[in-house]
C-alpha cells in the first residue's frame, strides 16, 4: 500500500533503529511523520547487541525501557582469553553506579530495539510503509519531491524535510549528492546467533578469544545458551560460496582453543566491515542519521547507539521547526554537534580494531601478553573505571561547543552542552524521591531554579512561562535541604544567588547561570535557540 497523502511535513526513509528512534521522537513531540523502508517487514537478522546507557536513559523517557531491560541480559564483564586460557578478566556489574540509572551495557539484539520502537510507533498510530522504495528525490530551497515505488505503483509527494535512515547504501544520500568518504576493512568476518552446550564459555560475560591467527567473540544473549559468535574469516574461506557454520568451526575453534558443541543456530552470515562517513549531514532539506551518516568496526558497541542519539538530536529541532515554534536556523546545529561526536568515534574505533585484528609480532605480543596486564592494573583504578564506562556508555558526550548553548556561571564541573547529570534528589513539593532525569521527562525545554526563592517569586516566575512559553518550558524548583545539598555541591551553586538551568528536549544543559534572571533566560530561549522568532522557511 502506498501513502495516501500529497504532502508530508517530515519523510523518514529506513525502518531500522535509527529511523524508528527518529519517528518515535518526532511522535513524541507532536509532529506526525512518514516512515518507509524497501524490507519486506522488521528482520531477526541483526548485527548490534549492545545497548549503552545513554540509550537506555532515552528509552526512559520514552517510557519503553522497563520492556528493553526485562527482555535483556547486562553484561557482567568481559573475559580476554588467550588459546582457550583466561588472561585476564574484568568485572563491570554496576561499574557506572551513581552516574546513570542503567549503569551497564545492556544486551539486547537490534531486532529487539526494533520491535520495542515498532510497538511505540503502532501505539501511536504511526505505520511503517514496508517494501516501499525512495526512486526521486529533488529539492528545492522550500521542500523536497520524492517519488516513492511499492507493488502498489508509483507516488510522488513533497515533503518539508527528508530524514535519510537508510543505511550505508543509503538512496537519501546519493539523490542528494552526498559522498561516504572512507574504506573497507581488508578481511571478511563471519556472524552467527547460536545455542551451544558448552558450559566453559561464560554465560555471563563477553568472552573475547585472541590468537595470532586472528580472534573471535562470544557474546551472551538473554536466552539461555544463546550466544552471538563473531570472528574474522581464515584466508582460506574468504572467496568460498554457500559458506556455512560448519566451514567456519575448525577456525573459530583454533582462535578460541575449545571444542564448540553448537545445538542449534538460528542466524549465519559473512560480512565485510567498513569506516565512513558522510562528507555532511545536513544537504539543504534533507538530513543523514545512523549508518547512512557514518558506518564503523563494532568494538565498543557503539554504532546503533551513536544512530539512536543522531535521531535523539535532531528529531526535536525538526519537530521545533516545522510546527512553527523555532526558527530553522536551529536545523544548522545538528551537523554542528553530531559530526565531531562521529568523527571521533570512527577514530577511536578504527584505532582499537586495526590493534585486535592485525597478525603482525608487535601487536600480536602486545594483544595476547601485554593488553590484558595493562587493563587488569587499569581495571583496578576507581577513577580509570569510570572513565572507561562513561566513555563507552556515551553519557561523557558533550556539546560544550555548540551555538545553542550559553554558559554564564563559574560552574567549571558541569557546563551549558554537558548531558545532565543524573542525581537523585528528593522532591519536597510532592514529598518523594526522585532524580533530575525524570524532571524532565516531558517534552520541551525544562527549566529548573536552584536556590532559594519566595512563593511570590515563584508566582511571578511561573506566570512569567505560561504567558511567554506555554507549553514549552516545564518548570521545577529545588529549595536547598540537607538532603539535596549534594545537587548544590555538583553544580557549585552560589549560595546568595541561587542557579537557573535550562535543559535541552534531549537532556543536554543549554543553559546555565548562577542566578535567576528572567532576561537572561529569555535571551537565551529567543536569540540563541530561536523561539518565538521569525521562522519562515
């Protein structure tokens, strides 16, 4: 079936995490997209597993993560293995403790976050055009024309702007004449979800098997004995057609050192791995998100996570822009802030997998006897564990450099760009515990006062939103207590004077200042995030 209308406000081509993420927000914030993607239907093949817990803290806000968090397994560690004989073993249970909710890598296949957003998408009837192909795309400085192709026929709509979620071969990016500037790893890899019944492979952890000949990984899954296996093809195998389980079991059992007793598979393929990324994400109306902007190895688990926080960042400025709240210059920010998160990540990872994959004698001494000796003397560092863990979770991203924030304040721990920091707190308007996540898990902006102020201070501040930014700013005050006293301390607050924070939708700090001055929060709503401006397209 083909879409029914003739325009659309925001057309979303990909149905994978980051197109859903991305519908999912726009729904969020009051803005009815349309979804298509050239698959028949969502698919149980799938490469991500790990969920990090800036995730999951999205999934929060969605109120979906319950559901990801029931139906997942938290990695307990990672076990680094050297011919089948533990080298080194690093623990992770609550490694993140006080710094997230979720303060673990969850693992939870793709497939799942797939079908957990397709359920949020249906409960808010929004549907998937499923075998629906993009075939045109021309734009103009007012919107976009797309031509769109199922067994159906032939459609052709405009849209205000198109969101790319296509994936690496992405058709969003070649109508627009974007390039996927980048190369191809050397070796293939092979994949498999599996059942085995070998009971020295733990269950608990990520077994991770180096050798001079190449590594492979066990990766546990929620079901029990289910594991996803991965590796680097021999040589040998690399140009072999129909390659099956049974081809790549010698090789997986020489890197590993065990004898693999599979009972079951349930998914098996080979793959080439890629590092690229678009020379821009923004071409006039259309937008690159996920693996259509930037594609990388696996290690760290980072991919799907990074695509689910493109969409996370852009999905409220479009919704902010195209319901005639913001003004577009909004829109520039995106590419401002996700392509140097992007660019690092690729660095980072390339960096790390060229380390574990390469056969040469240094890096083959150094992976199998000197790597797991560094990381058990860093493993045992409080300061170097957390360090790692806000790393790879990806709560340490920060957007300190962007144009829509404004920093005044002597705060030199936590600034305007920085994701807020997660810290419980106790409620005393309503007498409960709670965190400041949660205070902003309405959509909008949230403004939150520190300090202490009179309730005729508080009335005129609160009538002052309602009349200026009704339903757009939620508002919260924070008196100081004793048992608050450590949100003071993290954001130095100034005693005489209190602090103002304004919160970004998607749970960055766009504002902050060491007093409570409604001119200066109103400069930084109108002249630096555009609301309530001219927003003429």
């Amino acid at each position: 079936m083909l879409p029914s209308q003739n325009h659309t406000q925001v057309l979303i081509v990909g149905a994978g995490p980051s197109g859903l993420m991305m519908a999912a927000q726009l729904l969020r914030n009051g803005v009815q997209p349309l979804i298509i993607d050239i698959k028949q239907g969502p698919t149980d093949e799938s490469k991500a597993l790990a969920v990090q817990a800036r995730s999951l803290e999205i999934y929060r806000q969605l109120g979906v993560v319950n559901h990801a968090v029931e139906n997942g397994k938290p990695a307990e560690g990672v076990i680094f293995n050297d011919n089948g004989k533990q080298a080194a073993s690093l623990a992770m249970q609550n490694v993140g403790e006080g710094l997230t909710p979720f303060p673990y890598i969850l693992l939870y296949q793709q497939s799942k976050n797939e079908r957990l957003l397709l359920d949020y998408l249906t409960r808010n009837a929004c549907p998937v055009y499923w075998e629906t192909t993009l075939t045109s795309l021309k734009q103009t400085p007012h919107q976009a024309e797309v031509q769109l192709q199922n067994a159906g026929g032939t459609t052709t709509i405009t849209c205000d702007y198109v969101v790319g979620a296509d994936g690496a071969h992405s058709a969003v990016r070649k109508l627009s004449g974007g390039h996927f500037n980048g190369e191809t790893y050397a070796h293939n890899f092979y994949l498999a979800d599996m059942e085995v019944a070998n009971t020295e492979i733990n269950s608990d952890y990520v077994n991770l098997f180096l050798a001079r000949g190449g590594f492979s990984a066990f990766f546990p899954m929620a079901e029990a004995g289910r594991f996803r296996a991965l590796g680097n093809l021999p040589v040998e195998l690399e140009n072999k057609e129909d390659l099956a389980i049974e081809d790549i079991l010698p090789g997986l059992e020489k890197t590993s050192g065990l004898n693999i007793h599979i009972k079951h598979t349930y998914w098996f393929t080979k793959y080439r791995l890629h590092h690229r990324m678009a020379d821009n994400f923004r071409m006039q109306r259309c937008f690159l998100i996920g693996d259509a902007a930037h594609i990388h190895s696996p290690v760290g688990g980072q991919g799907m996570n990074t695509g689910l926080q493109d969409a996370y960042n852009l999905a409220w400025k479009l919704a902010g822009v195209v319901k005639g709240e913001i003004n577009t210059r909004i829109l520039e920010s995106y590419a401002m802030e996700r392509m140097p998160v992007a660019k690092a990540l690729l660095r980072t990872t390339d960096r790390m997998f060229n380390l574990i994959t390469s056969a040469s004698w240094f890096n083959t001494i150094f992976k199998r006897w000197l790597m797991p000796l560094l990381l058990k003397l860093a493993w045992g560092s409080k300061t170097l564990r957390t360090a790692f863990f806000k790393q790879v979770s990806q709560i340490a991203i920060n957007y300190r450099d962007s144009r829509i924030n404004l920093h005044i304040s002597q705060s030199s721990r936590i600034k305007a760009g920085d994701r807020l920091p997660y810290l419980a707190l106790y409620d005393e308007k309503r007498q409960e515990e709670t965190d400041l996540h949660e205070w902003c898990a309405k959509p909008g902006f949230t403004l939150i006062t520190l300090g202490k102020m009179a309730e005729t201070e508080l009335f005129v501040l609160a009538k002052w939103i309602n009349s200026k930014y009704p339903g757009k700013l939620n508002f919260f005050h924070l008196p100081k207590s004793e048992r608050n006293q450590h949100i003071f301390d993290a954001f130095e607050v100034n005693e005489k004077q209190g602090m103002s924070v304004i919160v970004r939708p998607d749970m960055y700090i766009g504002f902050l200042n060491d007093k409570i001055d409604t001119v200066l929060m109103d400069n930084y709503l109108r002249k630096v995030v555009g609301i309530g401006e001219d927003h003429s397209s």
